[in-house]
C-alpha cells in the first residue's frame, strides 16, 4: 500500500453545517449528501451587447476545491478515499451531526453536536486516513484538520475548541490548523424589531426550536466562557488551551434583502439574520477604556455582499471562496491603510458634519469584491464625525495566492476602490437638515502589485491609479517593511496609503508548532 503524507497547509477540510430549525428542515438536511455545502449559484452576469446577459455558474466552494489540480481535495464520502490516488490526506468532511437528532426524532443539545464533530475530527477521520496509506507522523503528530462553518456551525465548533477538547487537557492547536466562519452569530442573534423583553422571554423561556442557543448565557454555557469575557472571545490568549484568534477567518454578510421573511425580525445592517457586527471573533477581555478590540486580538474577517442563505447566500459564492481560498493556502498578507489623513473642506457655522470611509477590495481574475464596505448597499461604511476622524484608519488584510497569478506574471494584482462622503446637518432649523443626500468628497481606484517575499524579507511592490491610465510606480519600503505613498492629489482630502506586505502564514500569530521548531 503507498505511503502518502500529510502535506501542509493541505490538510483535510471539514464541513460544519448551520441551523436546521424545523424537522423539515432537519430531514432536508439528512437526505443532502453534503448538508448543503454542494449548493451553487447561478446569476446574470453582464455582458457586451449584442447579448448583454449571460449565465453565471458558481459549482460551489466544496466542489471547487476537489476541481482545483493544485490542491486535489478528494472526496471522503462513498468510499471516496479509495478510489483517490494522489494523497487521500486531501480530502473533504461533513460533520453530520444533524442525523442522530433526525433518528430520534429529537433535537440534541449544541455540546453534544459538537462531540459528534469531535469524534470525526479526533478519531473517525484519522482512523479512515491510516486505513488509506496515510502516514500521520509519530504519534499522529502531523495530523489537523481545517473547520470551514457556517452560521451555528460555527458555533458547534466553538464548542468543540473552548470547551470539549480543554476540558480533556487536550491542545484545539494540535488537532485545528484553521478555522473560517460563514455568517456565524458570534455574539448571538438579536431581533432588533422585537422589543427586548419579548425576545428574552421567546428565546430563554419558551426556546422553540433550541433558538436558546443564540441567547448569550446559553452560549457561555456551552463554550465554558465566564464573565467579563464577551461571547464572541475565544478565551485567554495566555492560556495554553485557547485557539489562536489569528488562525480564525470570519465572512460577513451584509444583503439583509436577498435574505427570506426573518429579515423582517433581524432588521438591516444584517446579513438577513446575523448582525454584522455580531459575526466576528475575539481573543480576551474587553479593554477597560471602553475601546475597540486591538488588531492583535482580533480575527481575521472579510466583509460579503451577500444574504445568509439562499441562492444569494454567503456559502455558495465566489466572494466567500476566494476569501477563502487566499486565507488558508495564500502566501503573502498585505494590510492596508490610511494614514496622515487630513480632510480639508470649508465647515459653516451651526453645522454637523460627518463622514462615510468606503473601501472596497479585488483581486485580479475572481470579477466580485472580496472585502466590501460600502453604506449603499451595504450598510457597513465605516462613518465617523469629523472631529473623531483619526489620523490613521485600518481598512483591510488581504491575503494573496502566487498560485493564482497569471500565467507567466511575476505579481498578484489586486484593486482598491477608496471614496470618502461628507454629510452636513444644519442643526439651527427646528428639525435635523441634511442640505445634499451626500457628497463624496474622494472617489479612486488603485491598482497594486506585489511581487514574491525573498528570504531576507524584501518584496517589489508597485500601484497605479486607474484613472490616470499611467505606468507602474515603484515603491520602496522603509526599515520596517512598510510602503507608503500619497492618495491621487485631491483638494478635499489628503491621506497617505499604507502597505506592509509579509509572508503568510506568520508563525508568531498563528502559533503554528510546525513552524514554531524550525
């Protein structure tokens, strides 16, 4: 029998189904091989006339990943592995933990979903390996598994990470390489057009449906996560059992209209039903001034134009692929952002003015925006006031793929959209007064290459503004590794954007062991 090896980042890839609310849904689900995960996306796509429309056809993430030759996932299911000659380490999961409940015809409890998650991962999937030639090291030590959720199952994995495997004195770094979320209520779901007491009283008391599951003390309950913790915190850094926040990748979706008739208790600023700011993930307490989660404690995240669930879901698209795709198999992280921002327009007296920051990013060759923060749709412009706009703004990591380039290009390209809006308010009149709906004050693109990270750190890294249909501009890096140059000259705002490009992953964040030792 050959001797296959477990071959990093390659490592096999498990499924991690949502909410099944209804036994309907729960025998829908059953009767699904891949528990939804094989759900594709078919939409118009614009085209040059005379046709102007054709069909765009998505075959779905876990589908794209067996379709790759470069990563040549195989299928676990059916005997799969045996029929997979490459490496059956590359292999695809579903946790099916909705089959039990739909036996008994009973709903089992979140923790005991997740020991169900921890067997295959722990013992099943191994066990299948080894009976496939695969070699896992000494003591299995080579072996981890990638979890990619959505929506509850994110939080079934949570379960598994902050509470099964430490309360088993067992490491989550050993067995978990990485962890993507898809629309998971970190913090829970609020109904935010239910008045609160309604909504605690529904969910606490009555429970339909084991919805208790997203009410924040049910969720320190089953992540084992006291006070003063938030719920959306993977623990203590510091503590040897907790899971790396930067191994963690969370999508958030922000079309709360492609959503279905839950949208209408959810409210905007949701995916349909998931807030956005309730889908991302900590690391520790929250800072005692009151202040934001610094970088280093938080999970990596990507914003998606896209709903929940549904044909416009944010599993079966491309945006929630590509994303990824880079975060789990990339090789360079590129941070941006703006810094020395100044804005310069006139201010009238008895005024208010305010401000919406939109940032939207994409790489060449995938036709969609990989991070989108944009007020119309989506609802997630970053809006400040004037006198609380910073001197420097975070906008986004990127993760990068050389394998994706090009054919024969030496760079992987990507595309930032950067347009700032001012709103004014009158506030003299007997009522608030917008004088404009709005009125962008900035509004570019730039384009950016960045070329292979050498051994000693250095990088070629160039941009050009699209408008201006000009040649590259070489950047030089300071001693810190960082690029900047100035925003495309513009009365109203001047800003200097900011690169710093380094190989990915970074050992020191992610605490990988392998990696750690050499």
């Amino acid at each position: 029998m050959p001797n296959f090896k477990v071959e990093k980042p390659y490592y096999p890839i498990v499924y991690v189904r949502g909410y099944a609310m209804r036994a309907s849904d729960r025998d829908e689900t059953f009767n699904d091989t891949y528990y939804g995960f094989s759900a594709t996306s078919v939409e118009k796509r614009n085209a040059p006339a005379p046709q102007y429309y054709e069909a765009d056809v998505f075959e779905g993430q876990l589908i794209r990943f067996m379709k790759i030759k470069d990563y040549g996932y195989a299928d676990s299911v059916n005997r799969g592995l045996e029929v997979f000659h490459d490496n059956p380490a590359r292999s695809l999961w579903v946790s099916r933990f909705y089959d039990q409940d739909v036996f008994r015809d009973k709903v089992r409890s979140i923790e005991e979903h997740a020991e169900d998650l921890r067997q295959l991962v722990c013992l099943t999937i191994p066990e299948r390996l080894r009976d496939s030639g695969v070699d896992l090291g000494e003591d299995d030590q080579d072996y981890k598994v990638i979890l990619i959720a959505h929506s509850m199952g994110g939080l079934v994995c949570r379960a598994l990470l902050q509470n099964l495997l430490p309360q088993r004195r067992e490491d989550p770094k050993r067995w978990v390489y990485r962890l993507v979320t898809m629309g998971t209520p970190h913090r829970g779901i609020d109904l935010g057009r239910i008045p609160d007491v309604v909504e605690d009283f529904v969910t606490s008391r009555l429970n339909p449906n084991d919805s208790s599951i997203f009410d924040p003390p049910r969720m320190r309950q089953y992540l084992e996560l006291p006070e003063p913790y938030e719920v959306h915190s993977l623990g203590d850094p510091a503590d040897p059992y907790t899971f790396p926040v930067k191994r963690c990748l969370c999508i958030i979706g922000s079309d709360h209209l492609s959503y279905n008739s839950t949208r209408e208790l959810t409210g905007n600023v949701s995916d349909g039903l998931v807030k956005q700011d309730h889908a991302y993930l900590v690391s520790g307490k929250p800072p005692a001034d009151g202040s934001h989660y610094p970088d280093d404690r938080r999970a990596y995240w990507a914003n998606v134009h896209r709903a929940h669930s549904g044909r416009r879901g944010i599993v079966n698209s491309y945006e929630s692929y590509e994303n990824v795709e880079r975060f789990l198999f990339g090789n360079v992280r590129a941070h941006l952002s703006l810094d020395n921002i100044a804005i310069k327009t006139p201010m009238e007296r008895d005024s208010r003015y305010f401000y919406d920051f939109e940032f939207m990013l994409s790489i060449r060759n995938t036709a969609v925006y990989l991070h989108r923060r944009e007020q119309d749709p989506c609802e997630n412009a970053i809006r400040l006031d004037r006198e609380d706009v910073p001197s420097s703004l975070f906008l986004h990591t990127a993760f990068l793929n050389a394998a994706r380039r090009d054919v024969g290009s030496q760079f992987s390209h990507f595309a930032a959209k950067i347009r700032v809006v001012e709103h004014r308010i009158q506030e003299r009149r007997l009522r608030f007064d917008i004088e404009y709906p709005d009125r962008p004050i900035y509004d570019e693109t730039i384009e950016v290459r960045i070329g292979d990270i050498d051994g000693d750190g250095t990088v070629d890294v160039g941009y050009r503004w699209l408008s201006d249909a000009g040649d590259w501009v070489h950047l030089t890096s300071d001693h810190n590794g960082v690029f900047r140059f100035p925003l495309r000259a513009a009365g109203a705002l001047t800003a200097d954007v900011v690169i710093n490009a380094t190989p990915w992953p970074d050992p020191g964040e992610t605490r990988d062991e392998a990696e750690s030792k050499t």
